[in-house]
C-alpha cells in the first residue's frame, strides 16, 4: 500500500477492455475498474494492444480518491499463428512481468497464468474472479482444440492457489468447490455482478439510438420480444427458436447474435432464423450486438427480454434489460434465478439439464414447451408485464450497482493484503 494514504494499488488483468469487449466478463472489468479506481489506484493490464486515451474508461467522479492507468499487450509477432492458448500465455508472460502493485487480480482463464505467475514473480497476492469456469464449458473444445487442456491448467492453477476466489454468484461458488476439490471453500466469496443505472435511462425522443428500429423494419406499434447474445449453444438461442413456433404470429421478434464461438455454429442459426422467418413471419434479424445507444433504445422499445441460455454465470445482459424496466423471460441456470424473481421480476423456466456436462436439456421438447407458455404468458398480459418490468428496474437499482459491488471488493482486497502482510 501507498505509505501516505494507505490506498492499496492494484494489477487488473483482463483478457476484454474498452475498445474490445464482446461479452459479459467485458463489461464487468470496464464497470468495476471504474467504480475501483473511484476510491483506489488500478492499473488494468489488457489484450489486443496499446489503448488510446478515446478508448479509455472516464472516471465519473470529479476528485476520486484513486487513479486508473490502462497498459495494452499484443501478441508477440512469433506467436501470430499458433493456438489461442498459446498466444494467450505469451500476452500473459507479459503482463506477469510487468505488474508491480500491492496485488494482482485476474479475470477468466485468459489471466489466469498471468496472475500465477506475477503472484510468485512479486510476491503478491492473487485475487481471481471467476466469470465461468473452464470444465463446466466442454464445448469450447471444439474452438481450442487441445488448448482447452492448457486453459483448464492454467485456471486449476491459480485457483488452487489464490488467495482468493471472487464468484459472481452463489451457483458459481458450488461449482468451482466441486470441479476443484483442492480449493479452500473459507478462500470462495461471492460478489454478485453489477449495473451502472444511469446508462440505461429512457433516451429522449430525438436521441440517434432510435434510428435502429427504422433502419431494421421494426415496427414499435406490436408487442415485442427481444433476444440478445452470443449466437452459440451456449446461450440456449437454438432452443429459443424452437419455441418461437409456438408464439403467437402476432408477436414481433428481434433477435440481436454477436459473434459465435465456432462458425458452424453460426451457420446452423442463421439458416434457423431464416426457416423461421419463412414460416412465421415477423422476425427481424441483426447479425450484431448493436451498439450502446441503439441497445438501449431496443432495450426501452421492446416488450419482453428473453434469456434461454444453458450456461450462464454473469447474466449481465439480464441485469441491464432490468435496468431498462423490461420484465424477463430467463432459464434456471447459473446466476439466473439470484436475480430474476420468479413471478416479479420475470419468469424463470426450468430446464432439468442433462448430467453428462453438457448443459442440454434433457427434455428438449418439454423444455421449449415451457419457454413458449412463457413468453406467450408474459406478451398476453401487458399490465402485468409492466409491472414486472418496474420491479426488475427496482431491483437492479438496489442490489446490483457497481458502487456496492466495488465496496465488497475492496474489502476483500484490505482482508487479503492484510493477511499477506502478517496484519
């Protein structure tokens, strides 16, 4: 720690940051490192090179007590070609090397080695946050290939040896103790992922976010479902357009898919949403993620958000359609059901997955069944569908911002540099 003020300064280590974010673990480095660097002194240490200062997350307050400095690392030009684990390890020897606050806290297995290694290399505590964890995703073998080997290793390996494991929620915790046995439960803590409220506030009548639904043929006048995500197995969309066929025609459908984890993958859905809008009519398709402010415009525009995924430890896009007052149609999986309130909030469909690891369920027909009962459930009743979504907002307000968020981490930051110290 600083000696004149006792401020602890610390390594952030993320595979995603600003400009470069495509999925939840992104944004929860981006919001945390801002709300941290309110009140402490962050160095993020990122992939994909060098940052510009435009690129850079602002810190919102006007005299914070912290700092925030951003250094990007590119692959080495001899390691270009080679498997991603492998030019993740060579970004990571990298980073080890250069850290030199009072801890070192790492995000998914893309940081992993690098936090391992700087905790010895310095003789610092390592701090990892767990966004998912690597043997509950088999699937990313087939994007890894045996590199899906190396990533398990090096997650094993600092898990096993963290001072301790941040869990973005209670399922996490569970899983984590029982894929990795060695761990010390008492070294699991669980911090719930966050939301930064004032960014999803209605955008007014003339802001450029509202362009989407003209340039995209949605029509704001019908009800609508909207669907936000990765276009994988994963995030349950297969399933998702199954249930489709069971919705009312009279139900507007958009359907936002980033990039996929494998490009069949991506091939299989979009030849799905085409059957499907041959059949059924009334599905509008954006091959993106939109950008932020014409998310929140579909966010505020739309009716009903529907979350099918099989696998899902962050729900950050659950948390932030609840921040845009949208009530939720969600799976019973991972994080999922701590913040979606069955029957307030949203509805929450059980899945009853498959015990082969897979995340499949194991009733595919019932569950596509359950998923269209709901989402025609939610379309059919709009005064109580309101009301959820007012609920939901309400409880993203009080139980998910990132100031609470960044408090617990901080605290376990002092418990950790404490105990390292012999205080």
């Amino acid at each position: 720690m600083r000696k004149d003020s006792g401020t602890p300064r610390i390594d952030f280590l993320t595979r995603e940051y600003p400009p470069t974010i495509y999925g939840g673990a992104g944004v929860h480095a981006e919001e945390l490192s801002k709300a941290l660097a309110e009140r402490i002194d962050v160095t993020v240490r990122a992939f994909d090179g060098p940052r510009l200062a435009v690129d850079i997350p602002q810190i919102p307050a006007e005299d914070p007590a912290g700092s925030l400095r951003v250094v990007g690392y590119d692959v080495p030009e001899d390691f270009a070609d080679d498997n991603t684990a492998t030019k993740t390890f060579a970004v990571d020897l990298q980073m080890a090397d250069d850290v030199d606050g009072d801890l070192v806290h790492a995000h998914t297995w893309y940081t992993c080695l690098a936090g391992r290694l700087a905790q010895q290399l310095h003789d610092v505590p390592l701090v990892v946050t767990a966004h998912s964890i690597e043997p509950q995703r088999p699937w990313k073998r087939d994007q890894l290939g045996g590199g899906y080997e190396l990533s398990m290793w090096a997650e094993r390996e600092a898990f096993e040896h963290a001072d301790r494991i941040i869990a973005v929620s209670d399922v996490m915790r569970r899983g984590i103790l029982e894929a990795y046995p060695a761990v010390d439960p008492e070294r699991v803590v669980v911090i719930h992922n966050g939301i930064t409220i004032s960014d999803f506030t209605t955008p007014d009548d003339d802001d450029p976010g509202w362009d989407v639904f003209d340039r995209h043929d949605i029509d704001r006048d019908m009800p609508t479902v909207l669907y936000v995500g990765r276009m994988s197995r994963q995030k349950g969309l297969p399933y998702l357009l199954a249930a489709l066929r069971s919705v009312s025609s009279g139900v507007q459908v958009v359907l936002c898919g980033a990039a996929p984890d494998a490009p069949e993958a991506a091939r299989d859905v979009r030849e799905s949403i085409k059957l499907l809008q041959k059949e059924r009519g009334n599905v509008v398709w954006i091959d993106e993620v939109p950008p932020t402010d014409e998310l929140n415009a579909l966010e505020h525009g739309c009716d009903v958000f529907v979350a099918p995924s099989l696998y899902e430890p962050l729900a950050v896009g659950v948390l932030e359609a609840m921040a845009c007052g949208l009530p939720v149609v969600a799976t019973q999986v991972g994080s999922i059901p701590e913040i979606v309130v069955d029957g307030e909030t949203g509805f929450v469909v059980p899945i009853g997955q498959r015990l082969d690891g897979s995340c499949e369920p194991a009733d595919a027909d019932t569950f596509v069944t359950d998923l269209a009962t709901a989402i025609n459930r939610m379309v059919e009743n709009p005064a109580r569908a309101e009301a959820m979504g007012i609920a939901g907002y309400q409880r993203a307000r009080d139980h998910f911002s990132w100031e609470r968020i960044a408090d617990q981490t901080i605290q376990v930051y002092e418990e950790v540099i404490a105990e390292h110290r012999g205080l």
